[in-house]
C-alpha cells in the first residue's frame, strides 16, 4: 500500500510528474493487487452512495422513460447488480478488468513505440485508481447534498477532463520514447477496444440478469 501523500500527490497538478517518475519506478506486484482492492472498495462504496442517492421515484420514472423502448429491463438489472451478489460480481470483475485494460493498453503502447514495461506500468496506474477513486466517493457524496448535484455534475465532468490529463501524462512517463502522437493514438485504440469490452460485459450480465 501506498502512502497517502503519493495518492494525492499521483494526481497533484504542481506535483504529479514528480511523484510519477518515482513512482514507475516500482514494480510490486503484491502492491499493486492491493491498490487494485483499496481502488475496487472506494468505487464500490461510490456505487452504494449512487444507489442510496436514488429514491423509488427515480427508479419509476427510468422505467417510464424506457417503456416501449425495449430496454424495459435495464431497470430490474440495476436493481440486481445493486445487490449484494451484484456487487461481489462487479469487485471481482473490476479487479480482472484492471489488469486486462491496462495490460492491453501497455501493449498498445508498446507497438507504437513505448518503451516501458508493464508491471511499472501496473503499479502506476493502480496508484491512479485509488487516487479518483477516492474522489469519486466525495462526489457521490456530494451528489446526494440537495442543491449540490448540480455542483457535483460539473466537477465530475472537469475531473473527468482532468483524468484523460494525467493518465496520458502517466503513459508517457511509462513510455519515454512514445511520442506525443502516438500516446493519444494508443488511448484511441485503447478506447475503442474497452468500449467494445464494456458493452459486452454489460450485455452479459444483462442476458444473466446479475
């Protein structure tokens, strides 16, 4: 486990280059696994906040708005996957998932001209899930707060900016001799192989019901 200082400072805007360089040097996969489960626990407690923050007439006015569409469903899924089962299923494929997105964009990397290597890469971007992870809880949080989700909803969607910001800054202190280019051509390809991931599991554990 990491120190909290390196959390904050992972994602810092004066200091994240700094604490990068240092941190990629690293390489523990038993670290890493454990930043993987500290990152799945803060997103998990965000989904419950999520689903704590919805009253009964949220659910009934999704369904309303999805009659007829054919997506009917999608509301009894988001029922199910909120359950305890649901949950376990989401942690367990979450902490898969991590290894499998941020092995594939290594490589992806790698093929355009990376240079690093991939369990430097693994500790880095573990170190980066815990770091928004931990701010997505005090967003849900906030979300909640009557009269913030306003205020919630625009700091989510600069975080989100902020995040496509460091994480490319964080594969290309990974990768040295990438260039510029390159890296965000890597995050493209990247990004068009998890959505395709992403539908699929979604549509799976929608088929499943879980």
């Amino acid at each position: 486990m990491e120190s909290l200082d390196n959390y904050i400072n992972a994602i810092h805007p004066k200091n994240f280059r700094k604490t990068m360089k240092d941190l990629v040097k690293k390489d523990d996969s038993t670290t890493t696994f454990v930043n993987v489960i500290i990152g799945m626990i803060f997103g998990t407690i965000s989904t419950i906040l999520g689903i704590l923050g919805m009253s009964q007439a949220d659910y009934e006015q999704m369904q309303t708005s999805l009659a007829g569409s054919g997506y009917e469903h999608l509301v009894d899924w988001m029922i199910a996957s909120s359950s305890p089962v649901g949950l376990a299923i989401s942690f367990v494929t979450g902490v898969i998932l991590f290894y499998i997105v941020t092995g594939l964009l290594f490589y992806i990397a790698k093929l355009l001209g990376g240079n690093g290597k991939l369990g430097n890469q693994l500790y880095l971007f573990s170190v980066l899930m815990v770091s928004f992870s931990i701010f997505g809880v005090f967003l849900q949080i906030l979300s909640i707060v009557p009269y913030a989700d306003c205020i919630a909803g625009l700091v989510s969607l600069a975080l989100f900016v902020y995040m496509i910001y460091i994480y490319y800054n964080a594969l290309r202190i990974t990768h040295p001799k990438i260039s510029k280019i390159n890296a965000i051509l890597a995050y493209i390809l990247w990004g068009v192989v998890y959505v395709a991931l992403s539908l699929g599991y979604m549509l799976t554990r929608l088929t499943l019901g879980i």
